[in-house]
C-alpha cells in the first residue's frame, strides 16, 4: 500500500465509525440505549450527557428505563428525554423513568430509510473528499519527480480500489440497519 493511502487510512476508518455511531440514533422500532446518546441533561448547573446522569437499560423490545444516579435529576432527565422529541412516552416513576417506544408505521420506517441514505451520502462525499486528498498528493509527487508516473497510476489505482471498499462496506452497513428498520 503507497504512504499516500497508508497517511489516510484512519480518516477512512473515522469515516465508517462515524457513520455507524450517527445511525445507531435512528430509531428501529426497537429498544436501543443509542437512540438517547445526543441528549443532554441540565444537572449541577451544567449540561451532562444523559448517561453520565443515569444508568439506561433496556426492559423489553419496547421499553428502555432510565435509572438516575440523584433521584434529585429525575425532573431534568425527564424534560430532556421530552424536549429531544424521539416521539417516545415518557413516564417518570419517581426513582425511575420508563420511556415506551410506540412502533413504527410503514410512513415511519420509509422516513427513516430516507434519513439513513442521506448520512450515507454525507459519508460517502467525505470518503470523496479523502480520495482527492489522496490523489491531489500523488500528483504532486508526480509532478515533483518524487515518483514515477507508473507508480503513479499504480498508487491512484490502489487508492480507487480502496475507496470502493470503503464504498462498498458504508453500503453494506446501512443495508443492515435498513433491514433492521423495516422489520415488523
């Protein structure tokens, strides 16, 4: 593999994590402690994210429950659960809050299946971005006379080969999450 890839490959790399952790948000149908991973909560005068103020688990398929560490945060953990308007119920049992996931209709799943190809669009022109990154230093190289132009369509070659596989594996996780949204 030429330097020039092997200097990109983690941000091709944070690409994919990122991608996995942004969708991991979009709602299933299904309980999933990820869905509240953006939601911050006011407590002790500063904006905590919501598991560093509660324990969340999972009940069943549809019901999450969320456990706070100070009974005296319940109130702000539930306005924050409600404020970030997921469309779960929300119901504060005092030492706990039981949140219900309603299930999803045909029109909800199709929005989310909508939502999840335009993050993966936003990941694949990252990956773009990174490609001419990487093809704009070959051919300075080139230019320079620091590599031969063989090794330069071999390296710009290697790199296409590699953002396909990239491609291809951003493609293959959405298609998983989709499925997981259109399950019933």
């Amino acid at each position: 593999m030429s330097t020039y890839l092997e200097n990109k490959k983690e941000d091709f790399a944070g690409i994919l994590d990122f991608f996995k952790r942004d969708i991991a948000t979009l709602r299933t149908g299904r309980a999933n402690p990820a869905s509240l991973d953006h939601i911050q909560v006011e407590a002790y005068g500063v904006m905590n994210p919501l598991n560093a103020v509660g324990n969340i688990s999972v009940a069943d398929a549809r019901c999450m429950i969320i456990a706070p560490w100070d009974k005296g945060v319940s109130k702000a953990i539930e306005k924050a659960v409600v404020e970030a308007d997921l469309g779960f119920g929300v119901v504060n049992e005092g030492d706990k809050i039981r949140l219900t996931i309603p299930a999803l209709t045909e029109e909800n799943r199709r929005d989310l299946v909508k939502k999840l190809n335009e993050r993966m669009e936003k990941a694949r022109i990252s990956v773009r971005g990174i490609r001419e990154d990487v093809k704009a230093e070959i051919e300075k190289a080139d230019a320079d006379k620091e590599i031969s132009e063989d090794e330069k369509f071999r390296f710009i070659k290697e790199m296409d080969e590699f953002t396909t596989k990239v491609n291809e594996e951003l493609k293959e996780i959405r298609d998983h999450k989709e499925a997981e949204i259109m399950t019933i």
